[in-house]
C-alpha cells in the first residue's frame, strides 16, 4: 500500500491503516480529512510492515484456509449466504456519505449508487462524522467550524422522506464536543454511533500526542432526545473507532488491535460495567488475526470485523458470544487499494453488506457474489477517522 489515496468523493476507498499501539509523531499536527497524501502513503506502508510483517509464503487462499473456514461463496452454494441480497439491500435502500470537501452529505441508493440529493453543511461548517439515527432512516451528522481543527464540534439530525429525499437538517441538543490542541496531544472525534431504536448515541474522542503516542480517550453516551449525557466512560490510552451498538444498548469498538464492549451502555443507572474484551488482537483463522473495523449485528450475535496476514486482508464474521471465528464473508484480498471492511449489518448478522479493495459484494438469493452497481461513494478516511458513511 505505497500508492498516496484518492481525494475524497471517488470510487471505493483506501481502509485506514491498522493503528500499532505507537503512533509517529507527525499525525498529531494533522486533524480529520487533512492529512497529506504523501504522510498517509509513508504511514500506511510503515504501519502495515510494523504490525503484520512480511507477506505471507504462501498462497493467500490456502494461508486463510482453515476447518473452521468457508468463503462467502461457499456458504452461499450451500444455501446459508451470510452477505447481502437483494432482501438486505431492500431494508437499507439509501445510504448517506459525506463528500469532497466536507462541504455536503450525499445521499444515494444502495443497489445503484444513483445519487438522490444532497444535504449541505449548516452555514460556516464542515461536515466530520455520519451515523445512522434509528429505523426511520434518520441519520446524526457532526459538523465542525470550517477551516477550523479546534472549533466545537455540534450534532445535527435528518430524516428522509420517501424516496430517500432529505427533510430539514435540524440541531440536536447534544452536547458540543471540544476537540484541539490541549496539553501537547490534539483531541480529535473519533467515533460516533446510535442504538438501533435511535435514542442514545455515542460519541468518542480520541488523543494524538506529540511525543508519537496515543493520549487519553474518553466516550461519551448521550440521550438524543435530551441531551442528557448518560455516562463518560474513560477507556485509557488508545483510539476507540468504530462504534456500534445492539439493541440491548451493548457499545462494540475497535481497541488496541482488538475489539472491545461495554455491556449495557445505554442503561440509565448511576453505573454502567467497565469496558471488557470482545475480540482479542489474536482473534481470526489461517493466520489472519488481529480483528478491526468491527460491526456488531443488532441482535448481538456477530461481529464483522476486517483481519489481515501480512499484506492479504479479509472480512469475516465472529461469534460475539465467545468470539469465536465463524467463516469468511470475503476471501483475501493482497494490499487493496480502498477500504476493506463491513459496512452494513442487518438485525440477525444474515446480510452483511462489505467492501475489500474494488470488490464490493452482495449475495443474491440465488446465492451468486455480484460487484454491487457504479458509481460507489465511499469517503477518503484520515488515519484515524470518524464514520463518513452510514446506512
């Protein structure tokens, strides 16, 4: 991966790099969306080198073979396809992403890529992070000053009509979220995610310091309603990306090459349990291990998550019981050029809908893989960064 990536707003993506628990020192001067082609080229190269090694010795389709091991082709000749069809892609019809320039959000069908319209900025702000807001086809949109790293960040919520047109962006009573320059480390958004039903969202933040570490990070939960913020929860020195939520109000997140949960996140309470490991960093099969950009199903029973050997990676599902491998929804992929990782669950963990490189994939009911229709949409990401992208 030495190629720099694509300005936001063209084709498939570039995944982030896998984060190794060091970061270089010069991220930290860097805040989401304006990182420099060139410093992501020499970070994404470094970071892959660093923490996956060499290219494996042998064949990608034999390293990832394993008993246990069946690529999403095979579950589908079998009639148990567990990537999206045709039915999947009918309970997310639309799906927003922010484009170039952060400047707008567009909104666009999922089974064609045909763009619907677009939801411009609030006045004098940029666009930052995208989460699906419950099962009215709402979305949370976090907005930022423009031209500005240390501006409050504020949440802004949109409902589409049918037919996937978008009604009045409206401001959330949120909390503004502080990012920054504070005791030497630039605090950044992170994460942001909503329960299923729409009530209470996550939002996290994390840290990049100039002595080349992680610094503190913090989540925060929040009533969307209200604005009430439920819990603060301070998982230490790490970046928690990539949320996700079941509706039982469990908080899934990617966390020091691995995935953690915080179980009942969304209670009430004065109290809510201390954040425990959910994948470990040596979760996968075939040698294809350290599990990122992980998606909970609804109903809690997988995870999706990216794993990668050397410079193959793949997209596969998890027990989110016991964590335990469960099959291969798409097979290695050598050094993919764009983002590679789930994108969409459904309510069961059945219908997946991911990305690798330039395969982005559903299973139709006829359990054949089909490239989903041109033109995608899928945003640039900064190395780390908030969702871009929601269904």
């Amino acid at each position: 991966m030495t190629n720099p990536p694509e300005p936001p707003g063209t084709s498939l993506r570039r995944r982030p790099t896998r984060r190794p628990r060091e970061r270089p020192a010069g991220r930290v001067a860097a805040g989401p969306g304006t990182v420099a082609a060139v410093a992501v080229a020499v970070l994404t190269a470094g970071v892959l080198a660093s923490r996956y090694g060499p290219p494996p010795a042998v064949s990608p389709t034999r390293a990832a073979a394993h008993p246990r091991t069946a690529t999403a082709l095979a579950v589908a000749r079998r009639g148990v396809a567990r990537v999206a069809g045709t039915g999947s892609t009918a309970r997310a019809p639309y799906y927003l992403t922010i484009a170039r320039l952060e400047r707008a959000a567009t909104i666009r069908r999922t089974a064609t890529g045909r763009l619907i319209a677009q939801v411009p900025a609030p006045a004098g702000t940029e666009l930052r992070a995208v989460a699906a807001a419950g099962p009215e086809r709402v979305f949370l949109l976090a907005a930022q000053p423009a031209g500005r790293d240390n501006g409050p960040i504020r949440f802004y919520r949109v409902a589409l009509r049918p037919g996937g047109r978008p009604g009045p962006l409206r401001l959330t009573r949120m909390p503004a979220l502080t990012v920054g320059i504070r005791h030497h480390c630039w605090i950044q958004l992170a994460g942001l995610a909503v329960t299923p039903d729409g009530r209470t969202a996550a939002v996290s933040a994390l840290s990049n310091c100039a002595n080349g570490t992680a610094g503190a990070s913090r989540i925060e939960i929040v009533r969307l309603a209200t604005g009430r913020v439920l819990h603060v929860v301070r998982p230490g020195h790490d970046y928690p990306v990539w949320l996700s939520w079941t509706a039982r109000g469990a908080l899934v997140y990617e966390w020091e090459q691995g995935v953690s949960w915080i179980p009942g996140a969304a209670a009430t309470g004065p109290r809510i349990p201390r954040p425990r490991p959910l994948l470990l960093a040596g979760a996968g099969a075939g040698g294809f291990t350290q599990p990122g950009f992980a998606m909970v199903s609804p109903d809690g029973s997988v995870v999706v998550a990216t794993i990668g050997r050397g410079v193959w990676l793949s997209v596969a599902e998890f027990s989110a019981r016991t964590g335990r491998f469960l099959t291969t929804v798409i097979a290695p992929v050598r050094n993919p050029a764009s983002y590679c990782g789930p994108l969409w669950a459904g309510g069961h963990g059945r219908h997946v809908l991911a990305a690798c490189g330039d395969h982005a994939e559903v299973s139709l009911d006829g359990g054949r893989l089909n490239r989903l229709a041109s033109p995608w949409r899928l945003p640039g990401y900064p190395v780390p960064g908030p969702p871009l992208i929601a269904w």
